[in-house]
C-alpha cells in the first residue's frame, strides 16, 4: 500500500490503512506517508529555490548575531529576496547542464518558466525597495550579489564566469559574504578587524558548500564540458583542498576568540566546523549516490546553527 496508490488525504489514508493492515502497521505506514509527504516539500522548496532563499535570511540573521546587534527584519527580507532572484535565474540558464544532473528540476523550471522570470523581476525589485526604505546603502550590498550572479549565470561576448574553473565558486562565496559581513553594517557599523573576521567566516564557508555542491553535478558537469575543480582535479584531491579550506577556519576561531569576538558563539563555532568537516567526508567518497539531501545538508546547514545559536546564546 502506497501514498500513491491512493492520492488521498492523510485522514482517509489512515483508516484505509487501519482497515487493511490492522493496528500493527497503521503507524509504520503513517511513518511511511509522512516521509513521503515530507520529501515532496522539500523537493519543491529547492526547485523553486525557496529553501536557497530561506537560507538566505538565516545566513545573514547569524551575522547579525555574530556582530551582536538586533537583527533587521527588512534587510533579511530583502536579502531572501535578492537570493532567490539570482539563484531562479541561474536555474533558468542552466538546463541544460541541468538535464544530466538535476531532470526533475528542469521539468519543473520548464512547467514554470513564465512565472519564474516574473519572480525573478519583482523578487528582485522588491529587495530593492526594501533596501533603499532601510539604507541606501543596502542597494549597493543587493546589487552585488545581483550582477555577479548574472555573469555567473549568463554569456556576455561569450564568456560567463562559470566557465573558469574555481572562479565560479569564488564569485558564489564572495557575493554570500558581501550580504553576511556587510548586511548588518547598513544599521550599525563595528570595527575592521570584526568585519573582516565575519567576511572570512562567510566566505570559506559558501565556498565549501559550492565546491561540495560541485561533486554532486560531476557527470553533468563533465558532459556539457563545464570545468568544475571535482571535474578537472578529481574527487580525492578535492576532498583533500576542502578538509584543508575547512581547517582554516581553527585558527580563525582560536584568533577571534584571543581577541575578544564571539564568545557568546564560541560552541556554535566549533559545531559548525565539526559540520563542515562531517559533511565533506561524506559526500565526498567514492560510488556514494547523492540526491537531494546534498542541499539539505549543505545549504540547510545554517537551520541547525541559527537554533543552536539562540539556544546557547
């Protein structure tokens, strides 16, 4: 008995169940249904690039934390808006990689195509908006991530910044690292050293998630001849360059904590590079398949740190 052999309410499913296979069963099957229901939304929540755009307020909400200031409601708003703008249109260029590696995605962007290209202009005009009533300067922050996004994603004179290897996964850190480090600074401002400890922070780690991200689209990657660091260096060598990436950040945490930053913050810190290195270990083995849950467990990571954060805080 399947959720899909039925296409029914939760409600009708239980009794059918109840009915069919006793009490024994009723709540492995209700398991059974809840997981299925559960992996549907996820599915959708990263075709449509909603999850990518609500790691968007959490990455820059952790930054507020980080600098220890209120958040900013507006600017995180402004920031999940600016993000799923960029990413929506990268999707939109990318189908063709995204044949080999991601189908169904392709076939949702294609139902939806219209409907994203309106999203992707009003997402994008309202973080502006919402920018400009908070800051001025807070454009300035959105439109960075914004045009980077579009040479990463589009031809230009028949050149785009995806095809250099390493450069795109640059471009992807440093525009999350704009928006984490410098969000924050459009209602208050802090010290250099601070703000150049947050954007390393920010940077290193975006940066490991797209290399990660990288190891998943190996094959589709190598077959639209998209030169990608896991394509060019192999998965070994990778894992090695991301297990060293990630231990840069030891130092880092020891530094600040030295220097006076972040002790309210100083166990979430340490998860958070016990995560890095966990994550890289495992999706970076040999034959290992990897679906969806790559990005559940790569950009999603920030969902565990922001509860973390205000539980220890």
């Amino acid at each position: 008995m399947s959720v899909e052999e039925y296409n029914i309410s939760l409600g009708t499913y239980i009794n059918k169940t109840f009915r069919t296979t006793g009490t024994g069963l009723v709540f492995k099957e209700l398991f059974k249904y809840l997981y299925i229901i559960f992996n549907k939304l996820i599915a959708f929540l990263m075709k449509s690039s909603l999850f990518i755009a609500m790691t968007a307020f959490l990455l820059p909400y952790f930054s507020f934390l980080l600098y220890n200031i209120r958040a900013n409601v507006n600017l995180l708003i402004a920031s999940s808006l600016c993000i799923f703008s960029i990413y929506s249109l990268n999707k939109l260029s990318d189908m063709k990689e995204d044949l080999i590696n991601n189908p169904e995605r392709v076939g949702f962007i294609e139902k939806y195509k219209n409907i994203i290209i309106f999203a992707v202009i009003a997402s994008f005009i309202a973080s502006l908006l919402i920018s400009f009533l908070q800051n001025p300067f807070a454009i300035i922050i959105m439109l960075f991530p914004f045009l980077m996004g579009i040479f990463y994603s589009i031809k230009v004179s028949n050149f785009r910044l995806k095809d250099i290897v390493g450069i795109k996964n640059f471009t992807v850190a440093v525009s999350w690292a704009v928006i984490g480090a410098f969000l924050p600074l459009a209602v208050y401002f802090s010290d250099f050293i601070l703000i150049s400890l947050i954007f390393y922070f920010f940077f290193i780690r975006v940066f490991l998630g797209s290399i990660a991200s990288d190891v998943r689209d190996i094959e589709g990657d190598r077959a639209s001849g998209v030169r990608t660091i896991p394509v060019v260096f192999g998965l070994n060598k990778t894992k090695i360059f991301l297990l060293l990436l990630n231990s840069t950040l030891l130092p880092w945490l020891a530094f600040s904590y030295f220097a006076g930053y972040f002790h309210g913050y100083f166990l979430v810190l340490v998860f958070f590079i016990i995560y890095g290195y966990w994550y890289i270990l495992h999706f970076c083995r040999e034959g290992i398949k990897i679906g969806k849950t790559m990005d559940l467990f790569v950009d999603g990571e920030w969902i565990p740190t922001v509860i973390l954060a205000l539980i220890l805080a």
